[in-house]
C-alpha cells in the first residue's frame, strides 16, 4: 500500500496561534496535531511508501520550511516522500521552490492555493507548472473547503484546474480530498485529463458523502484516478482504511447500488507514486 497525503510539522512553531485556534474551533475541541518522527512511523508501518509535505500558506497562518521537509523524511529515505511547499503570494517562491527541489532534494510539490489566497489560474502559477512539467514533478493541491476564515473557497473549487490541465496536459497533479464538498466538479475534471487524480483523503468520517464519492467516480468509470491518502495528523490511518472498506455500510438494508469491493481493494493496492513519476 500506499499513502500519498500526509504531513509533518512542528505544530506549535510552524503554525500561527490563531490557525490552531481556528482548527480547534472547527470541530468542537482541541485537538493535538503534533507530528514526530517515531509515532509516524508507527502510524506509516502498513505502507510501502509515504508522500509527506508541510504547507507554506503566509495568509492562513501556516508555514513549514522545506528544511524540516527534508529532515523529517532523512530518518527513512527508502520509505518516505518529501514534497516541497509553495505559495505564490511570496516574493521569492520560484527561488525557494528551486532550492526545496533542487538542493533538499525534494521530489514533488504541495500547493493550498485556497490558504496562499491565490486562484489557480494566477499567471504567477504558471512558472509553477512550467517548471514542475519541464522536471516531471508532481503537484498535489489542496482543493475543498477548509476551517480557515481567511481562506477563499472559490479558489479550491475543482472546476478551477480544467484549464489548467488543457494547458499543461503533461503536469501530473492530484486533486486533494476529492475537492469535497464539490466532489462533482473533482471527478469531471480527473475523467478529462490523463494526468490528473483526486486523493481521497480525510473523507472516511461524513460516509455519505464519501459513498457519493465513490459511487460517482464508479458511475464514470474512473475509480483507477482514485489515489489513497490519510491526511494525518488529522486522520488516523487504521480508521480511514476501514471507513474506506466500510463505505457501503451506510447504505444499512437499502437498495441503493454499492459500491464495487474490487475497486476499493484497488485504490488499496493502487501503486499511486508510479502514476506520479514518483518511482525510485
């Protein structure tokens, strides 16, 4: 198995008071989203390999230098994935993209153009892509809603990276969380484009929703551009496997169609950091 989506961060430095604050308020209680090396592991033991990333967002309050990326990911080479952090609003975001890449040897890119405040299709984007496409680099973007007052749902509306992928057709890019709550625009767009994918990460806990999901991409035929990732800290890894192997269990005695156990055994086993370039 593996795991695209995961992060790592020193919680209390790396991330201003007030967007803890803000994640504490969105569920209802405070949670610890601390990230160290060897509960990670732990919580990683049953996967092959591991994307992990921080996010670098100045507006909302997030910033995890590409350095502690690295860092993290030097404990096990052979196992995890760094993806550099990005955000476009800075002046400097092409030089410190090249540095991530370049000198840290970072293999991929995270992008939340919601928490940059920057739509997608921002010509300050474009040196983003260019470079990522010329390099055979994968982006993974944040898509969806977030907790964060500052951000700006319209810039994760999936619809936004159709233009997108016409115009760089040979960027691998996936397409966080399925782009929920507008999971329909998500599975239109990934049916299009050969080198666009949807993770369907932090969605095992609202089932219905998640068994849309999963029904529609099946009703398309395109359950394959489904990736796995479990978003920790945020998801317990154990819990999304099995709320992603129980997706059906909303459906009670109903008689509504179910969801193929095939297709679900296969984002499982789906060998995701091939379909990213991602091979060693």
């Amino acid at each position: 198995m593996q795991n695209i989506h995961t992060h790592a961060w020193n919680y209390n430095q790396h991330l201003q008071e007030f967007t803890i604050r803000e994640s504490d308020i969105s569920r209802g209680y405070p949670l610890d989203l601390s990230v160290t090396i060897a509960p990670f592991l732990q919580e990683m033991a049953p996967f092959e390999k591991v994307v992990v990333f921080g996010l670098k967002a100045r507006l909302t309050g997030y910033w995890v230098p590409d350095e502690h990326i690295a860092g993290f990911v030097a404990h096990a080479p052979a196992k995890l994935i760094g993806f550099a952090g990005c955000d476009p609003s800075q002046a400097n975001y092409m030089e410190e993209l090249r540095h991530g890449i370049e000198t840290l040897k970072l293999r991929g890119v995270k992008i939340g153009p919601i928490y940059n405040g920057v739509d997608p299709r921002d010509p300050r984007c474009d040196a983003i892509y260019q470079y990522c496409q010329k390099r055979g680099l994968p982006i993974l973007f944040h898509t969806g809603t977030t907790f964060n007052r500052a951000a700006v749902l319209n810039y994760g509306r999936a619809w936004l990276w159709d233009g997108i992928a016409a115009k760089y057709p040979d960027l691998r890019m996936v397409l966080a969380h399925a782009s929920h709550p507008f999971y329909d625009e998500c599975l239109c767009v990934i049916r299009k484009h050969p080198h666009v994918y949807a993770d369907i990460s932090a969605l095992y806990y609202r089932p219905w929703q998640f068994y849309n999901i999963m029904l529609l991409a099946q009703e398309y035929r395109i359950q394959h551009k489904l990736l796995f990732g479990s978003d920790y800290p945020f998801c317990k890894t154990q819990d999304h496997i099995a709320g992603l192997r129980n997706v059906n269990a909303v459906l009670g005695n109903s008689t509504l169609p179910r969801v193929s156990e095939q297709a679900i055994d296969e984002i499982l086993r789906r060998d995701a950091c091939a379909l990213l370039g991602l091979k060693q």
